[in-house]
C-alpha cells in the first residue's frame, strides 16, 4: 500500500503523542484505513482499530455551512466522565482525534435472540442516559441541526440538482408531492424542541456493544448532535433494529423485530428516557434514510437507476419504493389520534 503525504504526516503524529511508537511505524506494524473519502481514517495497530481522525470540512453534507468537528469537540467534552462517548486526543492539528472505543458496531454483532434482547434492552437504557444528561459545566450545550428532511424548501444544491430521473429524485418528489408527508413536516418542524440531548443518527456503525466485563453500549460521531428532540433517536433506533432483524438475509437473521424494539424501548422507558416514539417522526426518519439508500443507487450503479414510471420503481429498486411506501403510511398515521407509537 503507498502512504500519501497527509498519511505520512498523520502516522508522524501518532508516533509524537505516544499513540504508537515509531518502531511500530517503521516495521509497518501501524497503518491508516481510509473512509468517507478522505475525511474519516483509523489508526489500525496490529490490525485493531485504536484510533480515529476526522479531518474538517467546508461544509457539512446537509449544506449548513458549519464544520461538525466543532460540534463534535464541544459534544465530547461536556461527555467526558459518562462512559457514552469516546475520548478526545489532545494532538497538535485541526483534526479530530478520538480513542477507538471498546466493542463491536451493533451491525456486527451476531449472537443468539436472548442475547439480542438484552443488547436492545440496553441500547435503550443508554440511549435514555444520553437523553438525560445535563450539559456540563463547559458553557451551553451546542444546539443539534436540525434534520433536512424538515425543512424540505431550503435544501442546498446539492441535494435540489439531481438528474430528474434519479432514485434521489424520487425520493425528493414523495417528500414534496404526498400530503400527509407534507403535513408531517410542518407539524414535526413547529413540534420540534431542544431541550434534552440527542445523538441525531443512530446507526448500526455509530453503537458499541462492549462484553468485556459487563454490558456496555456507547455511541459514536456525534457530528449532528447536540441540544434537540429525543423522538429523533427513538426512531432512527427502530429503524436501525427493524432493519437488522425480521429478514433471514438481515443481520440478525430471521429474529422477531417488534420484539426486539419492545426491548429496546422498555429498556429506555425503564431509564427514564423523556423521548415518546412518534409515528410521524418515524416516517421522516424513514425518507431519510431512503435518501440515503438512493445516494447509493445513482453513486454505485454503472447506470443509475431511472424512476420515470411506477412500474420502473417496482422493477429496479423495490427496496427503496417499500421505504417510501412505510413512509407514507407512517405519515398518515401520525394524523390520526391517539397513536402516538408504532
């Protein structure tokens, strides 16, 4: 493998704070993984990740304009002492460097159903004791951004100039043109509060499930945390876990998800966890994440999909149609009263 200059200089850097040494350096023994493009490496010694470096950027993805390293730090030190969130590393430079955090990525653990339980269990209790915490004595908490998805009508470019018939498109033309996803929007926007902490993407690459002495979750890149509303995390963690399970192709193989997602909100119930599992949060959750899965379709694809017909929709990227038809029905839903779970 050739090592760039920005890698060289990192590995360099690494060696002067003492996270490796230089011997390790010079036998190879240490080397950079590279993710995101460029902007995300770990420091692997011995082919085990001990570090990670984010490098800032212009701009975040969503086009706010704000580098999420900022975010990140101020995030992590009020964290420091909780056992959430990993550890900042004091290095001369602009990135960010953080201690790799003990455990596996929940989209890597593989174990029996009663174990899963009581890993959604507490992935719950953790989520309600971030939920919960106070904002230190570092100076006001930073305020989470709010997801692109609610505010539909100030999508920077990037997101707006997309070939028309695209899977991202698609997904752009349900999210202006459904009307109970448009009310959605306006109700979750005008509902949306920011008064207890949030993660803001809870994926199955941002948890930590830690064995090594007792159950231990922790979270990840808290690139758009911050002060916001905690239903957000509930439903990206359903998301996450009916995503993994209910599918003998999935992750976690052909387990019971709502099971699963029972646990998980027991286990946050349990802890205190001020957030209440929306419906309609739900479904903005879930256009997100078909964003997401569309990015991939028009990025990866040698031809990228063309949604110009139901029928192609069906035919070429039914995954992601699906997505957007729970969305739909996860909207509607949420007008309904009383159904404040589902």
């Amino acid at each position: 493998m050739t090592t760039t200059l920005v890698e060289s200089e990192l590995l360099a850097r690494a060696a002067r704070v003492g996270l490796v040494t230089s011997r390790e350096v010079g036998d190879r023994a240490v080397m950079l993984q590279t993710y995101e493009e460029g902007r995300r490496y770990a420091v692997v010694l011995h082919g085990r990740p001990i570090a990670w470096i984010q490098v800032p950027q212009k701009s975040s993805p969503a086009g706010r304009g704000e580098d999420p390293l900022v975010r990140q730090r101020q995030i992590l030190r009020q964290l420091v002492g909780t056992d959430l969130a990993p550890l900042e590393l004091v290095v001369d430079g602009v990135e960010l460097w953080t201690l790799a955090g003990r455990g596996t990525a929940m989209g890597a653990v593989t174990t029996s159903t009663a174990e899963l339980a009581e890993v959604c269990q507490a992935w719950g209790a953790a989520t309600a004791a971030l939920h919960r915490f106070g904002t230190g004595s570092l100076g006001a908490a930073p305020t989470a951004p709010l997801p692109w998805v609610l505010k539909p009508d100030r999508l920077p470019p990037a997101m707006r100039q997309v070939p028309a018939g695209s899977a991202r498109a698609l997904v752009l033309r349900t999210l202006d043109n459904d009307r109970a996803l448009i009310r959605t929007v306006q109700r979750i926007a005008d509902r949306w509060s920011a008064r207890h902490w949030m993660h803001g993407n809870l994926t199955e690459d941002r948890v930590l499930v830690d064995r090594s002495s007792e159950l231990r979750i922790r979270f990840t890149d808290f690139a758009v945390g911050g002060l916001g509303d905690p239903a957000w995390d509930l439903a990206a963690a359903v998301d996450t876990i009916e995503r993994l399970a209910g599918d003998p192709d999935a992750v976690w193989g052909d387990t019971n998800a709502g099971c699963l997602v029972e646990f998980f909100l027991h286990g946050y119930r349990r802890a205190g966890g001020p957030g209440v599992l929306d419906p309609g949060m739900r479904a903005l959750r879930t256009v997100t994440r078909a964003w997401d899965q569309a990015t991939r379709l028009d990025t990866t694809t040698a031809q990228p999909p063309r949604m110009s017909s139901p029928a192609a929709d069906l035919r070429r990227t039914p995954t992601l149609t699906q997505r957007l038809t729970l969305a739909r029905q996860l909207a509607t839903r949420s007008a309904q009263p009383g159904l404040l779970a589902a």
